[in-house]
C-alpha cells in the first residue's frame, strides 16, 4: 500500500510525551499536537480539555494536505510551516520529516518568534523517534510478527455493532 | 492506512464516502450523526458553501466499542461531489481504509455516477491504492424516489465484480447502519490480514 500503516508502541509514545510536554513548557504554549498526516492524533500537551482534539487533527491534516497540493502547483514540494494568526490565539503548524505534523497553540503571553525557536529543537528530537519507530515497524514486518488482530473473530466484529 | 496505538489502546480507521454530486454522502453522515450515542461520537465538521455543497470534506469520528481490548475508532469523512473540485477529493482519499461509494439511482444521474466510479479508480490508483484490494462496498441511494432506475442496470454499471452492496435511502435513514456495518466489516477483516 503507499502509505504504511503507523503503528504506536508505548515506549515511543512516553518519548514522545516528554518532548510534547517540554515543548508545550519552554514555547510558553496552550496547547501542543502532534498529528498524522491522515489526520489522526497521535499525542498531545497542555491544556487539552477544552479542545475537541480530533476535530483540530483532522482539519489540522485537511490544511496541510490542502497547502501541500498548492506547495505542488507552483513547484514546491510541500510548505513545511504554516502560521495563523488570530485576535487572541495563533496556530503554530509544521511538518516532520515528511510524515507527522507538530502543531502549536499560543497566545500572548508568548510569541511567534519563541515558538518557531523551540519547535525547531523539539522537531529534531521527533524526528529521531519517528525514524527509530519506522525503523522497529519494519524490523517487525521483516521477521513476520503476528498482528494483534490477526484472532479477531466475526463475532467480536459483528459484538461493535450489537446495540 | 490504520493507526494502531498500542500506548493508548486504540485503532483508527479512514472510511470514505465517495460518488457525484448530491447524491446524498453528506446525508448519510448526517443520519450517522443522529442516531449515535452521544458518548460514541465527536463533532461532525462539515466545509460546504453557503448553498450546503460540501466543499472541502465532512468529517465525523465514532468509536464502534472494542476488539481484543483495543477501542475500535472510525473517521468518516465525505469528499465534494462536484466535478470541478477533484484536486480537493484526491486530498481526502490519503491514508483511506474502506470507501463507500454512494451511487444516486435516479435515471439521469447515472452518467454522473459513471463518472464519478471512474474517477474513484483513477484518483485512488494515484494514491498507490487499486479499487480491487481495498476495502470497499456500494449504496445504491434514493431508491425511494419515481424515477429511480431498476436495481439490475445499476449493478451491471456500478458493480461488475458483485462486491458488498446495500439499497439505501439516506434522508430516512434506511439502509444507512447497514451500509456502514458492510463497510466496518472489510475494514476489520483487513486488519485482520495484518495489512
């Protein structure tokens, strides 16, 4: 298939929490995501319980796919920042290493140029854990590990739709 | 492809509403909307213009409930219909799981459904994906109307290969679950596969 199937194991997961949560601290930011390019939300930081979360990973996916077709007409291959500034809170959006999107919300009390600062470092720490996830993926694939669902019965997929 | 998070237990699946223009995807999703139980749903996100066209995507995350310990997450979106907004549905289709073409059984849409088949195949195909491997059924929609065309032309036109198809009629709602359940299925069946 032409995009491989993401997978998230714990290990990554907690990775990638801490460098989410450090970002979120050190940029001065509400809200800190980190998103597929699909559109699912992987991991996020901060103040996240006022937010529909997977509404922004999926509109936040629909932008970049959106500037990314546009990146193309005109020759580029993708734009890997975007900006968007409000009255209150801006978005903060870009791409690691082609394959997840770091997104961050900010208001006032901190500032375009402090975010892009730390965004940059923290995009660097992603990116190895990304590479070293894709890299376990495919160790896994390569000696055949059984998918988790590989026992899934008829009857667990007919249980979802019992009511 | 599916997301499978293992940290926190839950697997996320892309299902896509295709097909022409006002055939009635928005509605299906509508009628999904309505009938689920607040706790199993988020937001449903619709980008249409003023006259109600979609036109960039809806989009409406459910959760079915759970597999093996693992909660099972769909996001359905819907692509524009329209024929002039292809670059938006190309977009829409990445990273997809299962497609649901929903074809409008009235006599003078079927060219557009002609079309609109075939530019499912053309755009998933420049995605790296081939409408005879992935998931994906067909809802004939509308069948409640007069000049709805008889059931077998449709079939020959739209389904050659006698994939999984459901009758439906999306503003009332019926066929609608069983179309969704059909493409569930696949989907679940192909994670089964491993991939």
């Amino acid at each position: 298939m032409a995009v491989p199937q993401l997978v998230m194991y714990e290990e990554e997961s907690k990775l990638i929490s801490v460098v989410l949560e450090r970002l979120n601290r050190e940029a001065n930011s509400k809200v800190v995501f980190l998103v597929d390019k699909n559109g699912q939300l992987i991991s996020a930081a901060g103040d996240t319980k006022n937010l529909d979360t997977t509404s922004l990973a999926s509109l936040t996916a629909g932008n970049i796919a959106a500037t990314g077709g546009l990146a193309k007409l005109i020759g580029e291959k993708e734009f890997s920042i975007l900006f968007h500034e409000g009255e209150k809170d801006n978005i903060h959006i870009s791409i690691i290493g082609q394959r997840v999107i770091l997104v961050v919300v900010f208001d006032t009390r901190s500032s375009l140029g402090l975010v892009r600062l730390r965004v940059k470092k923290a995009s660097d720490e992603l990116k190895t854990i990304f590479d070293g996830l894709l890299a376990k993926m495919e160790q896994k694939e390569a000696i055949n590990v059984e998918s988790p669902f590989a026992e899934i019965t008829d009857d667990d997929i007919d249980g979802l739709f019992s009511e | 492809m599916s997301f499978i998070n293992y940290s926190s237990k839950e697997i996320n699946c892309k299902i896509v509403y295709y097909g022409p223009g006002l055939c009635g995807k928005t509605t299906n999703l509508q009628y999904v909307y309505g009938k689920t139980n607040p706790v199993a749903k988020g937001k449903m996100i619709s980008l249409a213009t003023e006259t109600e066209r979609t036109l960039f995507f809806d989009f409406l995350p459910l959760t079915l409930g759970e597999i093996k310990g693992f909660k099972v997450r769909f996001h359905l979106y819907t692509v524009p219909g329209q024929i002039f907004y292809d670059a938006s549905r190309k977009l829409i289709l990445k990273g997809v799981d299962g497609v649901v073409f929903v074809a409008d059984s009235q006599v003078e849409r079927m060219e557009a459904n002609m079309e609109s088949f075939e530019n499912l195949a053309v755009n998933l195909k420049e995605q790296g994906y081939d409408l005879d491997k992935i998931p994906y059924v067909v809802q004939y929609n509308k069948r409640d109307l007069p000049n709805a065309a008889p059931l077998e032309e449709l079939k020959n036109l739209l389904n050659p290969k006698g994939i999984p198809e459901f009758e439906a009629c999306a503003a009332t709602g019926e066929g609608v679950f069983e179309t969704l359940k059909g493409i569930s299925k696949l989907v679940l069946t192909e994670l089964k596969k491993g991939r």
